[in-house]
C-alpha cells in the first residue's frame, strides 16, 4: 500500500503537546503506542487505495490546537430531536452538567477515562491487535494518541433498555481539533438503542476525529444511529467498528447533511453464525460539501447476513464517495449479502464516486452488489403536473420520498421519524429554499 511522502507527520506537533496533559502512566503508553503506529502507517495520500477519493491535504496543512475548552450549550436545532436521556461531550470531553442519565441507572454503567478500570483498558488494545487497522486507519491511531477523554458504555447481560440513549459530540472553537471515543459493550441477550448526534456551536470552525467501538454478545440487539451535522466548515472523520457475535442483531444508520469535508467509515466483523447486520444511510450535500460513507463487512462464520443501503442527494458542487466492501471467509457458507448505493444529482457540477466490492472465498453465498447514479425524471415531473401538480411542488415531493425510502430502512419507529425531520428540514433550508 502507499503512503503519501511527507517531511513531517501532520499533527506529529499536537501529539507531542497531548503528553503533558495524559491521565497517568496507562494512559501515556496508550498515547506512545499510537504515536508509533501513526508513524509507521502515515498519512493518507492520493496513492492511498481506500482514500483515494477524499483528499485530507487541508486538513494536513491546516492550523490546529488542541481543544482546552469543554463547556458549552447544546445546540437543540441540530442535534436528532428526540426526548431521552443523553450523554454530552464537548470538545471529546465528557460533560456531565449537560448529561441527563438517571433515568437508565441499572441498565448500563458509565465510566470516562478519568475513572476507567483495568478490565476496560483492554478494548483500547483490540484496535492495536486488528489487521485492518494496520494500513487503512491512521487516523484512528491518531484519535488515540491526542484523545483527553473517552467514555466506556457496558450493558448488562439481559438488560433490555426501553429509552434510547442520546449521545451528543459538540465542537466548540476555531482552529482546534479534538477526538470524540466511545466505546460500548454489550452483554448477551441484551438490547440497546442509541444515537449520536455530531454537531457544532454557532460558526465554529475544527476538526472531529472520532471512533466508536462496539462489542455485541451473543443474542444481543442494538439500534446503532448516527447524526452528521457538523458545523459548515468544519471537517469531520469517524469510524465505527464493530464486532458482532453469535445471533446478535446490529441496525446502523447514518444521516450525513454536515460539515465541508467528512468521511462516515463503518467496519462490521460478523465472528458469530446467524448475525443480522444491516449498515444504512443517506446523505445530502449541497455548494462545495464532500461526503465519504465507506464500509466494510466481513463474513467470518456460517449463516449470516448484511444489507447496506445508501442513498444520496447532491446539489451545486457537492461530491459524494461510496466506498463498500463485503468479505466473505471459506468458513462462512450461507451467507447472505447484498449491498447498494444509489445517487441523485442536481447539478451537472456535481460528483458521486461508487466503489462497491465483493471478495468471496465460500461457494454456497448469495451476494449482490451495484450502484446507480441519476437525475430527477422529467416524465415523473410531468406526470405529476398532469394531475394538477405545480412543478417545484412535483420536484419537492420525488426529491423527499427519494430520500425517505432510505430512511425507511431504520428500525426504531421514533428515530426513523426523527431522522425523517433532520431530512425534510435540510431539504427545506437548501433545496427548497433556492
């Protein structure tokens, strides 16, 4: 794999000033260690294969320090609306002034890296031991190297959480950067939801570099449920990976309308037999936005399946990448994957690039996978006049219903209706509004 040549490490700087504010002697080797493998990977550059569609030369050559400053107020017109308990970080900071999370007391434990326990330490190591993570992550080694806090979520075997939870990453500053890390176990036979809204206070301007870690025991079933919606000219770079075992049900879903520069990377290891697993999401980009959703799902063991839908809408400028990899292992006879990304572009200057892939070593699977790019229909434009339609009224309604179907894919009922709202409001604002 290449890396792109360069004569200092960005962020190398920031790292450095990160040691001296390090919760103890752990959390300075953790710090180390990724310090040494974000050296030895790089950057990510153009040569770089699951890059190559999103350039991070801005953010490599901009200006940053790191967030000192961790109080803030929600922004409630950004976040997902919803009614329930939340957990807030600001600048990757736990901030528990503006968290509210009595009512899941006995369901799940909350610790932050302040308090963190030897058992838990453990999960930092696993993305040190994982293969994938050896070329394609670099940034996920940085997030650990400069990361100030980070929360650990454990749900408790057989618990069955009635209210979701609301965790909420605000930045808050200019010219800072900060890394947003979660990390959630949960036990067998249990069953969470919960979704994080990523947004931005009024006209800051960062860099979010965040990670999310899951780990589903057997029998489990989680709700997985994402908000992009950083502040307009910011950047925003996540993974979430999780690893899923036997007959535990995962349902992720992404809404990305913020931020100028983001990528939304998803990496699902099926270890156990009969996982349901379905990576979903929509995406809605207008002036000079670029919007990355990759994923990748790995079919370890026999009789599971995955399903990933995407959709995406995008308007002036607007540059979409769809990277998507299903790998499926001799031992995972049975599977059952299918993959699709589908775009609608507004404007002749807009850009989707689509890169779905299978890599398949069982012979008795059933995988699909495909892309389609488009325009809005003049003949469903006209079909819809014919019957007393305005014009911008017909545009209005194919455009929403083309990015519901999407949405329709989430399984919680109140957060599919939620994220239908973030929707029709960012069509509204940008669209509509023109």
């Amino acid at each position: 794999m290449a890396l792109q040549p360069v004569a200092k490490l960005p962020f190398e700087g920031l790292i450095a000033d990160a040691r001296s504010h390090k919760l103890g002697k752990w959390h300075s080797k953790l710090s180390e260690r990724a310090l040494e493998q974000y050296a030895e990977i790089g950057w990510p550059g153009p040569k770089t294969e699951s890059w190559k569609y999103t350039s991070l030369n801005k953010i490599a050559s901009g200006t940053f320090s790191l967030a000192r400053e961790y109080s803030a107020i929600v922004p409630e017109d950004m976040i997902m609306p919803l009614t329930c308990p939340r957990l807030v970080l600001v600048n990757g900071v736990l901030n528990k002034e503006l968290s509210n999370l009595e009512q899941l007391i006995g369901n799940l434990s909350i610790t932050s890296l302040v308090d963190i326990e030897d058992h838990q330490k453990t999960f930092f190591d696993d993305l040190f031991k994982s293969e994938e993570s050896k070329g394609d992550l670099p940034l996920t080694y940085l997030n650990t190297a400069i990361l100030s806090d980070a929360v650990m979520l454990e749900i408790t075997e057989g618990s069955k959480c009635e209210l979701p939870l609301h965790i909420i990453s605000i930045g808050s500053g200019n010219g800072i950067t900060f890394a947003p890390r979660l990390i959630v176990n949960v036990g067998i036979g249990a069953k969470v939801d919960f979704i994080e809204s990523h947004v931005g206070c009024s006209d800051s301007v960062y860099f979010s570099n965040s990670v999310t870690q899951l780990y589903l025991g057997d029998n489990s079933e989680v709700g997985h449920y994402k908000l992009q919606n950083d502040s307009r000219d910011s950047s925003h770079i996540s993974l979430t990976r999780a690893v899923i075992d036997d007959g535990a049900s995962y349902d992720n879903f992404t809404m990305s309308v913020g931020a100028k520069l983001s990528r939304n990377e998803v990496r699902a290891h099926l270890k156990g037999s009969g996982v349901e697993c379905c990576i979903n999401g929509a995406y809605l980009g207008a002036a000079d936005q670029h919007i990355d959703n990759t994923t990748f799902i790995e079919h370890q063991a026999e009789g599971s399946s995955s399903r990933e839908v995407f959709k995406g809408v995008l308007d002036d400028t607007a540059r979409g990448v769809f990277q998507g990899k299903i790998l499926v292992h001799p031992e995972a006879q049975k599977t059952d994957g299918y993959q699709m990304n589908r775009a609608m572009l507004l404007s002749d200057k807009a850009e989707i690039d689509s890169k779905p892939e299978l890599e398949i070593y069982a012979d008795d699977v059933r995988c699909s996978h495909g892309a389609t790019v488009g325009e809005l229909e003049d003949e469903l434009i006209f079909y819809l006049c014919a019957r007393g339609i305005d014009r911008e009224s017909a545009r209005r309604m194919l455009i929403g219903a083309y990015i519901s179907d999407a949405i329709d894919e989430v399984k919680n009922i109140d957060i599919r209706s939620s994220i239908q709202s973030v929707a029709e409001n960012w069509l509204k604002q940008n669209l509509y509004e023109k």
